[in-house]
C-alpha cells in the first residue's frame, strides 16, 4: 500500500522508514540498491498536498519493506505510487513497462550481490505487469568450529573418554543455553510457561542429536558452549579422570 505522506517532524525516508533504517537487512539491501545505481525513492517528512504527491515531485524509484522473515519486499514508486491505480489506460502502459522495466534493474542488482530473487508479477494482466521485488539475503556463513573433528578425537582420547561420559554435561550445556534463550525473551507468542517448556524441550532434542553422534561430536558441541579450547579442557578435566599423559608422568 501506498505510504501517504508523512506530517511530521520526522526525517525524510529514504529507500525506507526511518523505524525500518538500522535494521542490517535493510542497510545492506540499500546498500546493494546503491553500489547498482538504482534509484532510491525518498518518502518527504514535510506536508504534501496529494496533487503534489502524486506528480514527478513525489516519490521515485525503490523502497524497501520488511517481509516474512528475512525476506524484503522491494517496490518501485513512480510519481508517487507503487501501482497502476487511478491511471488512465495511456499512463498504464507507460507506467506498466517503466516499472518492468526498473524492477528488472533491481532484481539484477540484488541477484548479483548473491541476494535469493523472487518476481511477484500479477497473473490478471493481458501484458506482464511486475508488481513488486521479494529478495532474501545470503545465509550467513558459519563460524569455524573452536576445534576440528579430528582435534575431538585426540581429546577423547587423551581424556580416556568412553560412552555415556559426556551425556550429562551435554544436556546441562544445552539447556543453559535453552536458558539464555528464554531469558531473552524467545517466543514472545507463547505464555511464560509455555516459551519456557518450548525452549528446554528444543534443548533436550539437540541434545540427544548430540549424544547419538558419538563422544567427539559431544567434544565438539562442548567445545563450541566453552567457547575456547583452554576452557574446554578445563571443562573435561572436572568431568573425566585426569589425562593418561598427566598420569604417567606422575607415576614415573
């Protein structure tokens, strides 16, 4: 829907609502928007007059809307309107191929930026007729692991770990981190009791995952909740016997 204009002190919006601005997804669509030299559409704080508006002195060019999730929507403004409404049959078909022809440009930018695209075109139009641009950003890369898969297996042998070992310390990390999760306020749609049996229920689930992969998998998990190696051999000295190097030199 059409923004209208806004009466307020507030400052212009540019590309998109100020409340929307620092959202990172935001900003760094706009920033793709930009590196491609497409036009941004400006949204004037001050009073205008609806004639004015809707005229080459309003808005022009892409906006940005929050979407599902992590998906933006991105409209194309021209003369101050998103669609083709209240347009005489001559102004549609120009305004209807400028439009393709603009949200074809975004959706270049943001495909080439390696943004996932999607072109919502409406299907009641004899000619095509683009509505808007939906775009998700890449997923985010994942840290690298604190240790490898292979620096698992030595600790676990180093430690003598053996079956059932670390099945304990697995559930108690990960429903601590089930705890820093409802803390801050997760499911905020469900009662109290409920985000709490949610979060601790998730836990105990990844949990078990854990411990059906085997003891270095569980090295690993418990690597990644002490955050460094030094803290996660400190967490296997109190869990486990001490290591068969310490033990020799000591018997020697």
């Amino acid at each position: 829907m059409t923004e209208k204009p806004n009466s307020g002190v507030e400052p212009d919006a540019v590309g998109s609502l100020p409340e929307n601005a620092q959202e990172p997804a935001v900003v760094a669509a706009l920033e793709v928007l930009r590196a491609a030299e497409v036009p941004v559409a400006t949204f004037p704080a001050r009073r205008m007059l609806y004639r004015e508006w809707h005229s080459p002195q309003g808005p022009q060019g892409a906006f940005i809307w929050p979407g599902a999730g992590r998906t933006l929507e991105v409209s194309w403004y021209v003369d101050g309107a998103h669609d083709e409404r209240n347009l005489t049959a001559r102004q549609t078909r120009a305004v209807r191929d400028a439009r393709n022809a603009a949200l074809d440009d975004v959706a270049g930018a943001f495909r080439g930026a390696g943004w996932t695209v999607w072109r919502v075109e409406s299907r009641r139009t004899a000619t095509r007729r683009a509505l808007r641009v939906d775009v998700t950003p890449p997923a985010e890369e994942e840290p690298p692991p604190v240790i490898s898969e292979e620096d698992a297996e030595a600790l676990v042998a180093e430690f003598g770990i053996g079956e059932g070992d670390l099945d304990e310390a697995v559930y108690d990390a990960a429903n601590e981190d089930g705890a820093d999760e409802y803390n801050g306020g997760a499911h905020p749609e469900l009662s109290d009791d409920d985000a709490y049996e949610e979060v601790h229920g998730a836990a105990d689930v990844r949990a078990s995952s854990v411990n059906n992969q085997g003891a270095a998998a569980q090295v690993q998990f418990l690597a990644e909740f002490c955050g460094t190696v030094e803290g996660l051999r400190s967490l296997l000295g109190d869990l486990m016997s001490p290591p068969a190097a310490a033990e020799s030199t000591s018997a020697s």
